[in-house]
C-alpha cells in the first residue's frame, strides 16, 4: 500500500527575540580575564555544506566589558567572513590600527587576517553572519559533551581535536581613534559604495562580492510603500533577508506571513516568491548570491545610453541569467 507524502515546510520567519526559534545556545569558548563569560550565543542557522559554507547565523549578546583589563583579546581569523551588526548600545571596534565606536544601524564585515578586539558599552545586541568560517561547527556536540560530563569538553579540546581558527596577537602600541567613515570594515546605509535607484526601491551596495571571496554580496534595499516584486519561477539561490524596518509581505507558494524589525527570511533554493512593502521598510539582502550591482550597473546604463536595447528581451533575460539575478517584476 502507497505511503502518503509529507510535506515538511521550513521555517521561512525567524524572529531573533523568539527563544522557540533558536537551534541552541552556546556557552562563550572565551571567559572574560575576570572569569566572567564574555558572551551568549544562540544559533539561528547552521553553514549550508556548499564549500564555502554560507548562511551561518548568531545572536550573542556581548557581556558590558567594565573595564580595558577585561577586553577581549586582539585575534585575527584565517578563514573565513564575518559581518556583525550591533542592535542595542554600543562597543568599540579595534581594527586596522584605527578604534571606532559602532552604534546601532552600523555593521561591520571582517575578511580574513583582519586583527581586531571589542569593547563593549554595556551589553550588546551583537548579530552575526557568517561565510566560510567554522566558528559553530562543533559547538553542539561539545555542548552535549559538557552537560553529560563536565570537563570533557577541556579534555577534548586540549587532545587538539578541535579546529581552532582563532589566532591571538600581541599587543600593539597604538590604536588611533578614527570616525566610522575613516574604518574600512564599517558600514553605514548612508556610506554605500554604490547606489540604484528605480520604481519604489533604493539598492545599495554595502559589501563588494571582491570582499567576500568573489562569492557573494551584501545589499540594503529600501522600499517605498506599496513597492511589489516577483521572482523567476526558480531562484537558482538560497535567499536570505534580514528586515530592518517597516513591514513586509512575503508569499511563498500559500504561506504568507508579514516580517518586520530584528526578523530573518530564510527562502530555500528553487521555491518562487514575491514581497509587498506594506509602509515605508528597508532589510538586507545576506545571502547575497543575487549579483544586484553588476545586473543593475548594466541595466540602468543601458536603458540610459541605449533604451532601445531594452526592447530585446532576450537579451535582457540572457543578462539576469547571467548574473544570478531572480526578480521577473519590481515596482510600485
């Protein structure tokens, strides 16, 4: 006799303030010189098992640090790309021989060898997005390690058995301290690299796929009220979006749910979608596999030097297809 087919839906909305929404959560592998954990970690998404492991996600809130004796050490990671927003708060942020304070609304993006240490102005909303980084791969079953038998956790990483890609420095002499404008790793929506205009939406280009490997980008999309866009009938990509403001519909298939302020939509490869800006809203696009920049930097000079070409829709479409890009409409 045939079985019937069940059909698991993933969790597209991820509400960061939601405990029921975490995977786990992880105790800090660095304490404070003073003994005292230094963070806590939830785990909202695993990297996808892609070489360059993309996706990942934590929400930590970073200890206040009360005091330059318990700062967190200067390290740099070898692998891998961090893009951390602070929400609530501030800390300042070490790197390049420049000290910035970050605020919320500001993020910064690590790349690879980039020195750097926090200091924290109380505690500290402190989300996270990961590329090629193992940073929660073992976390899990070490976790379990230590709950069912305390200290073999230690043991296990004292046999080397752990894959450390933190690297601690020395001290240096110096760090002077700068404007957020003056720090390359800091990103601001008014400090774009790039910017697009078009019919209801601003797309700015916050993080180069140059500072990401070649393999992704990060833009912040801007949306007037009333704004509408549908995909391709197959995203080639995975999507993830990070809201910041306002309110925005998603459909996907028959579901739909409305995100808003600190949620995550998390969209499978392959599956259709469309989204309405229900007032004014602006959110991240994380996963970044739409090349936007290069898309939009070729459409809009063509529509301005050559409008005619706009006409050839094969043209154009062999263009999106070429650069990943997954909206058949957008607009108001």
């Amino acid at each position: 006799m045939a079985r019937p087919i069940k059909v698991n839906k993933p969790r597209y909305l991820m509400d960061l303030n939601d405990e029921s929404h975490w995977l786990y959560t992880a105790s800090p592998p660095i304490s404070r010189p003073d003994g005292k954990p230094s963070e806590e970690m939830a785990v909202f998404i695993m990297p996808d098992n892609s070489g360059q492991r993309l996706y990942a996600m934590t929400d930590s809130i970073m200890m206040s640090t009360d005091g330059e004796s318990n700062m967190m050490g200067l390290h740099e990671h070898r692998v891998g790309y961090e893009t951390w927003f602070v929400d609530s708060n501030a800390m300042d942020l070490y790197v390049m021989g420049k000290v910035t304070r970050i605020e919320p609304g500001t993020f910064f993006h690590l790349q690879p060898y980039m020195i750097h240490r926090m200091y924290n102005y109380g505690d500290v909303k402190f989300r996270g997005f990961f590329q090629h980084w193992n940073g929660v791969d073992n976390v899990p079953i070490t976790q379990l390690m230590d709950h069912y038998q305390p200290g073999l956790k230690a043991k296990f990483a004292a046999a080397g058995l752990v894959t450390d890609n933190d690297h601690f420095r020395h001290e240096p002499m110096d760090y002077e301290r700068a404007p957020n404008e003056e720090v390359y790793p800091v990103r601001h929506p008014s400090r774009p690299i790039a910017k697009f205009e078009l019919d209801g939406v601003t797309v700015k280009l916050m993080v180069g796929r140059w500072e990401c490997g070649g393999v992704r980008e990060i833009n912040y999309l801007e949306f007037d009220e009333g704004f509408k866009a549908e995909t391709l009938e197959f995203t080639p990509s995975r999507n993830l979006f990070y809201v910041r403001e306002g309110q925005i519909k998603f459909k996907i298939f028959d579901d739909e749910f409305i995100a808003g302020p600190e949620n995550m939509v998390d969209i499978p490869k392959y599956l259709p979608f469309s989204i309405e800006a229900l007032a004014k809203s602006a959110m991240y696009d994380i996963g970044g596999m739409t090349c936007w920049y290069d898309f939009l930097h070729d459409y809009l000079t063509i529509k301005k030097k050559e409008p005619e070409r706009l006409k050839d829709t094969a043209a154009i479409e062999e263009l999106m297809k070429f650069n990943k890009w997954q909206f058949k409409t957008f607009g108001l």
